[in-house]
C-alpha cells in the first residue's frame, strides 16, 4: 500500500507541474506578442506625412503669393519653400504625389485593420462637450495614451476629411480643363481656390493642436518613434478564462 501511495502522490505532482507549464506556455506568448500602440506601418507613414505636409504647406505658401486670395496678405520668404512661384510648384507638384501614396495606403489600412474604428469611434456629442470643459479647465488626463478622448477623435477625422478634400480642390486647380466638370461642382476655380486654402488653414491649425499637445504630453512623441506601449489582444482574456 506504501508503494502505490507514493506512486499516486509523484504522478499528482508530475500532472500539476504540466497543467502549470502548458498555462505558462498559453499566457506568455500572448502577453509577448502583443502589437504595440502604434504598428511600424502606421509609424512610417505619420513621419513620412509629417515631411510631405511641410513640404506642401511651404510650398502652397509661395504659390500664394503669386496670387492671392485675400488682398494685402502676404506670407514671409522665410515661410515658404522656393524663391519663387516655378520653384513652389515644383516643390508642391513632388510632395503631391508622395501625399497621395502615403494616404491612399494609409486609409487603406485603417480600414482594412479596423484601426479607425478601434481609434476613432464611436463619437459622443456629450463626451465632445465634456472634454472641451475639462480642457478649458486644464483637467485633462494623460495617464492612458492608448485611448484617444472625445476632442482628440473628433480632430483625426476632421484632418483626414481635410486631406481628401485638399486633394480633390487641388485637381480642380492643377488640370481645371481636364476636370472642368469638377470645377463646375466646386463653383468654379476661383471657388475651388478658396476651398484649397480653406484646407490649408484648417491643417495648418491641427498641426499647432497636435504639436502643443505632443510637447505636453512627451510620451507621446515617444510612443510614434518606438511604437508605445503594448496592447492586450482582444481576445487574451476569454483566452484565459478558458483555460
């Protein structure tokens, strides 16, 4: 009776220590691999966009002065890119296609990963409104950088709209003969002139927006360099549960 004892007692403890392995070997994996905040793709293409958007503002910028839209308004030599208008439009016409690859595949992403949806929605007009009063407040919390408030989601997709809008109204002002029918829409290329600048302005004011809440809030920085922290896959927890 000793005997078969100590054989149940060493075969007990044999089986715990493989459930605790096989646990180990299920948990850790996943916790390990989890993707980060911000993947490499979406890494290359802020910082590819961050260069191409300098490049086409500075250069609009000198294409402005040539002829502007609002009378005695003039932007600096130093702010623009190019001396003159030739040089302006050569700039803006190579960032332009730059622009449009990186944002076609980024849009394309974000779609097909579901990261718009994950980031961006849903919207609440409540939560907008309690954000922009915790902000005038100076109440705003940075402890979770994974989850984007209110205000902030609301900004991506006013930019991304933005973006599409300023290619659009800049093909009308490119080729306004070969898109006649869209200038048309557009009310015209003088219209389409304004609507362009329109979208300047509002990038422009993004980029101060999202550059005073990056100093703000270094980690941030941070997280778009080294690609933050990392995420706990949606299904980790069933996962556990389960086992």
């Amino acid at each position: 009776m000793g005997g078969k004892l100590a054989d149940r007692r060493s075969l007990m403890r044999v089986s715990m220590r493989h459930v605790k392995t096989k646990t180990l070997a299920v948990e850790t994996p996943s916790v390990r691999t989890g993707r980060r905040l911000h993947p490499w793709p979406i890494r290359i293409m802020h910082w590819v966009n961050a260069v191409v958007m300098l490049i086409m503002i500075t250069s609009g910028w000198g294409i402005y002065d040539d002829d502007v839209i609002i009378r005695g308004f003039h932007f600096g030599s130093s702010w623009r890119l190019g001396d003159w208008a030739a040089w302006s439009l050569n700039w803006h016409f190579a960032g332009m296609w730059f622009l449009v690859i990186n944002g076609l595949i980024y849009l394309a992403y974000g779609f097909a990963s579901g990261r718009f949806r994950e980031k961006l929605l849903p919207i609440r007009p409540t939560e907008v409104v309690q954000t922009v009063i915790d902000t005038l407040h100076f109440k705003i919390a940075h402890q979770d950088i994974t989850v984007y408030n209110a205000v902030q989601k609301l900004l991506y997709i006013i930019v991304i709209l933005a973006g599409i809008s300023q290619v659009i109204t800049g093909m009308a002002i490119w080729k306004p003969v070969q898109f006649s029918e869209l200038v048309w829409l557009l009310g015209g290329f003088q219209t389409a002139r304004v609507l362009h600048f329109a979208g300047m302005a509002v990038i422009v004011g993004f980029l101060i927006v999202h550059v005073a809440l990056t100093l703000l809030v270094p980690k941030t920085l941070w997280a778009m360099i080294a690609g933050g922290p990392r995420l706990k896959p949606s299904g980790h927890a069933k996962q556990s549960h389960v086992a």
